[in-house]
RNA sequence: GGCUCGGUAGCUCAGCUGGUUAGAGCGUGGGAUUCAUAACCCCAAGGUCGGGAGUUCAAGUCUCCCCCGAGCCA
C-alpha cells in the first residue's frame, strides 16, 4: 500500500517561514525512510491559496491575488528545493484541478444531506479569517491575538452538518495511535467532549476562492478547500481531475503531519467530512510543537524571526536537519538556541562521527595498502561493535517509524561514541609499533569501519547528504531516499538501491580489500562569525 | 473562568505501573593519548526533583492547594 504522507499547505499570506521548514524537514525524514524501506511513498506539500487575508495582502501590494500568489508559491517551491525536500507533489489550491475535486467532494457531502444555510452573524476577524462569539465586547472590539479591530458581519453561510458525527468522531479519537503525540489527545477529546456544532463551510462576498455550486455568491470557506489539497494532490501531473481517480492513487493518508495548531481542524473536521464523502480516514494525526527562538517566540515585532533560507545559505542542510531533528522531541515546543545549535553540530557530527571516519580511514589506508584490512574476528556478530550496530539500527528504525527522530538520531550518535571508545581501548596505533599485532589491528578497524559504514547507513532518512558523504568515503555506493524524477512518482516505489537499505544494514556489509578513497572531512566545523 | 500539557544539574532533556547513593548529552574543570577535523577516550564538580500540605514502611513518581510557562475552549 501506498504510503501517502503530507505537511499542511501553507498559507501563501507571507514568505515561508523556519516553522514551515520544520514541518516539512521532519516530512521529508519520515517519506526518505519509508522509501529506503522500499515502501511506495507520495510525499504531499502544498499552498492554501485563497481567502481575504491574501485577497488584501495582494491588493495592498497592488497586485492581482493570483500574481501575489504565484509570487509567493513560487518562493515555497524555491526553498523546498533548496532543502533537498523530496516531496512529490507540491499542490496549489489555485490549480485550476482542484476546483473540480473540490466540486466533485461537495457535491458528495451534499448528497449526504450534509449541507444546510444557517445564518452566521458575529464579530469577525480578518486575519483569523473567523468569527469572534466573544459576547462581552460591543464597542470596537479587537481580534485578541491580532490586535486589529473586528468587523461585523451578519451573512447566510453553508454550514456542515458536523453535529451528525458525534459518536463517530469519538471513536475514531479515540483509536490509539490516531492523535499523537498522545498528550494532544486529551484536548481534543474535551473540544468533542462538549458536543460538535455545525461549522461554516462558506463565505459571501469573498471573490478569492472556490464558488460553491449551486449557492451563487458563496466561495468555500478555508477547510473546505485546502484540506481537499491533499485529495487533488494525489493525482498524477496532468492527470484529469477526477476524485476516484485521485482516490486511487493513494487515500487514505497514513499520516497528517501539522503544527499543534491545527489539530483539531484534522482530527475532527477533516475526518467528518471524508466520512461524509464516503471516503477513508487517514492513519494518523501528528501535531508537532512549535519552536521559539532564545526563549522567546519569534515574531515581526521582536524582529527575531530565523529566516529559513538564510539559516540554510550559512549553516547548510547537514546541520539545520541535525538540530531541529536530534534535538527537538517531535511533538514538543522546542527552542532554537544558536550556542546549543553550533555546539550539537560541531560535537556530534564534526568531532564524533566525521572524526571517527576520517581517523580510521586514515589508519586503514596507511597501514594496508588504501584498502579496507582483512575482517578476521571483526566479522563476528558477536563483536561488541556488531552488537552495537544491532541495537542502533533496532533504535533507529523504531524511533522513525514513530516519528521519533530524537531517538533515531541517537542511535546513529552512540554507535559513532561506541565505536569511537573501541579505537581508544584497542588502540591500534600502538599495536602497529609492537611486531605481531597487524591481524589484531586489521580486525580492528575493520569493525571501526563497518560500524561507520552503518552510522551512515542509519543517517540516510535524517541527513541524506552527510550520509552519502560518509558512504562515498568508504567505497560504497550511495543511497537514494529522494523521489527518482521531478514531479513524477514512481511506478512502482523505490529504487534498486533503496530496496537494499535494510539488507545493507547487516554486520559485514563491508568488503575487505575493497580501495579506500582518500578521506577529507565529511562534515565541517560550524564556525559563525556573527549571529543568526 | 473551565480544561490540557509542562516546570528535574548553568543549558536541552531521560526517569515505566511509588522502593537501593536521582541519570544522559552539551557546557565547565582535570587527566590520558597522538590514528584523526586542537579531534577522540577517561574522570570530576554541580540538583532541598516549582512551592506547601497530605497518603504511605517508602514519593521526582499518588492526592489536594498555590505559583510560573505554553496552549485549547469559553
């Protein structure tokens, strides 16, 4: 089965930001590790593009929406591929494709007798782009995380018979495993707890958007529109839009990947309405932290925002993944810290595991003609450094298929120290002066390599690039965890490399005699001049 | 106001159903070593586990109250 996974689509308001990376970086781990497994991945980004907020921004930038919007995509497209993202698909709900899903989806859930007129008057917020029932308030009242005055509004909307889901939403929130991290679960069991009402799936007098067939004069509202991004997405490119047809490729998702933020519109909206379209529901539901920069949340007005692109240009791919992966539990808020960032870049990936290739590399190809030594005892699984690399992969896998990165990245770590502690006590350095030792010594560092050789095995989902770069430097060929062509999936899921992954990742992979190439660190030092 | 999730060494965090001297990494200090990217390896210092009360033979771990932070719903 096809394993369809996807970051939200972000809303083109502004240019992309770090927490849009984030998302999109841990997507990318998760759809690189699944294709390594030899699983048929679509990995699914995109952009919401409609609604009044872009419809003013553009007009204040004086700009066509669709202009602005283009715009902005285009800056999205931009920095996934300056990230090596190995998304898929990138959906744009302006693609002209999607309104006819989105159509052929309402058309289902109106036949489900899911679709009623209810009046909706309120105080309403143009950057939530919601209503404010926030009673207390009748003078000039202000949107209370924006700050900007609300606007009344008293408008006939289509609402969505949610109320018609209770029982079924509580069960399926209640499936383990469906909401996680776990701890998410219980807010959202509460929200439901207190009785689901109808929401409003339209907007009057919002030119920017999807018209709503048969109901002149009403666009869809956000969720009825960009959460059926992920349907239109499935399609092949240039396919015609047809909802079966999308269906076919690839529903249901396996996982929803989000900010905690929007957790609630996927694990109780979105599920109700794929019920009502009579189409299945999707594996899981992640909601991710947030991250804040230095202790503080990072915003306009602190003037503290990371750009991502720059982040990328000065640090490179290699170490932003590593932090915002090994560092942050997924599904915690994290906080990113530039002293803790350098300093976890430079120890773990510079001293401890780029060090660890290039010192015995080193040894390797002075003392035995540039060629990995002869296995001798190093073969043995029972040699601590097999073990080792046994109970790392167990960790890492584990820790990937639960979108635990922390704990992958930590067993690729402790297979790099276990290995690094091994040349200490052997010290083969020493053994070389004394006559009589170079079976010794060749076991040795095979077994350093071999391990090695699985520390870049382990990292290929998380750091694709140091991973190759590690690979190279033993003379092994290199994996492919990203999609095979641009835009295009592939028939029939992962490469022939890939579908090695797990059988590469076995004691002994490394050939003896095999030619070492001349060893230069695999990964640099982090030196930053001035702050982020 | 109701609810959720956190508050454990300078920093980031582990500590499962309560049970020996509360752990790891980074940072700091010291030692050892020279194969290597001044890297690696070893050792040490440092914590009244947010505060208070209670349950228990025994609480970071359970109960109640309070304080602080993040968030959800009003």
């Amino acid at each position: 089965m096809t394993f369809t996974l996807t970051t939200p689509l972000y809303y083109v308001n502004d240019k992309p930001h770090l927490g849009s990376a984030y998302t999109t970086l841990a997507c990318d781990a998760v759809a690189r590790y699944q294709r390594l497994k030899g699983e048929p991945v679509i990995f699914i980004t995109g952009c919401d593009e409609h609604g009044q907020k872009i419809q003013r921004t553009a007009e204040a930038a004086g700009l066509s929406p669709q202009a602005h919007c283009d715009a902005v995509s285009a800056q999205y497209r931009d920095l996934w591929e300056r990230w090596q993202i190995s998304n898929d698909r990138l959906i744009r709900t302006t693609d002209p494709r999607h309104r006819r899903i989105v159509e052929q989806f309402f058309a289902r859930v109106e036949a489900s007798g899911d679709i009623v007129e209810g009046r909706q008057q309120g105080w309403y917020c143009v950057a939530c782009e919601e209503f404010k029932d926030d009673p207390h308030e009748a003078q000039d009242p202000e949107c209370p995380t924006h700050r900007r005055p609300l606007e009344w509004r008293d408008e006939l909307n289509l609402f969505f018979r949610l109320s018609r889901y209770q029982e079924a939403i509580e069960a399926l929130i209640a499936r383990e495993g469906f909401i996680q991290p776990a701890s998410r679960r219980r807010e959202v069991e509460n929200f439901v707890k207190q009785g689901l009402r109808d929401f409003s799936i339209s907007r009057v007098n919002l030119p920017w958007g999807i018209p709503v067939p048969g109901h002149g004069g009403h666009t869809f509202y956000v969720w009825f529109d960009a959460l059926l991004g992920y349907l239109t997405a499935l399609l092949e490119p240039g396919e015609e839009p047809e909802l079966e047809a999308a269906i076919a490729r690839g529903w249901p998702a396996s996982v929803h990947v989000i900010g905690k933020d929007i957790l609630r519109f996927h694990a109780v909206y979105w599920p109700a309405m794929l019920l009502s379209a009579g189409l299945e529901l999707p594996g899981k539901v992640f909601g991710h932290g947030f991250l804040t920069r230095e202790g503080q949340k990072m915003g306009k007005s602190l003037g503290n925002v990371l750009d991502p692109a720059e982040l990328l240009e000065r640090c490179g791919r290699d170490a932003v993944r590593w932090y915002l992966l090994r560092d942050i539990p997924f599904g915690d808020d994290g906080d990113f810290q530039q002293q803790r960032f350098t300093d976890l870049v430079n120890n773990d990936l510079a001293n401890t595991i780029g060090n660890l290739l290039n010192r015995t590399s080193a040894m390797a190809r002075r003392w035995f003609e540039e060629c990995v030594p002869p296995a001798g005892g190093g073969l043995e699984p029972t040699h601590p450094l097999a073990q080792a690399a046994a109970t790392a992969r167990s960790q890492a896998l584990n820790g990937l298929e639960a979108l635990e990165f922390r704990s992958a990245a930590e067993a690729a770590l402790q297979l790099a120290i276990a290995a690094n502690g091994y040349l200490n006590e052997q010290a083969p350095w020493s053994r070389m002066k004394q006559e009589g030792t170079r079976d010794q010594v060749a076991a040795d560092l095979y077994a350093v390599l071999e391990a090695a050789r699985h520390v870049g095995l382990l990292l290929a989902p998380l750091l694709p690039e140091l991973s190759a770069r590690m690979l190279a430097q033993l003379g092994q060929t290199p994996l492919d965890s990203g999609i095979g062509t641009l835009g295009g999936a592939n028939p029939d899921g992962g490469t022939p490399d890939s579908r090695a992954w797990l059988e590469q990742l076995a004691w002994g992979g490394l050939v003896p005699g095999a030619t070492l190439p001349e060893p230069s660190p695999v990964m640099a030092r982090l030196e930053l001049d001035a702050p982020l």
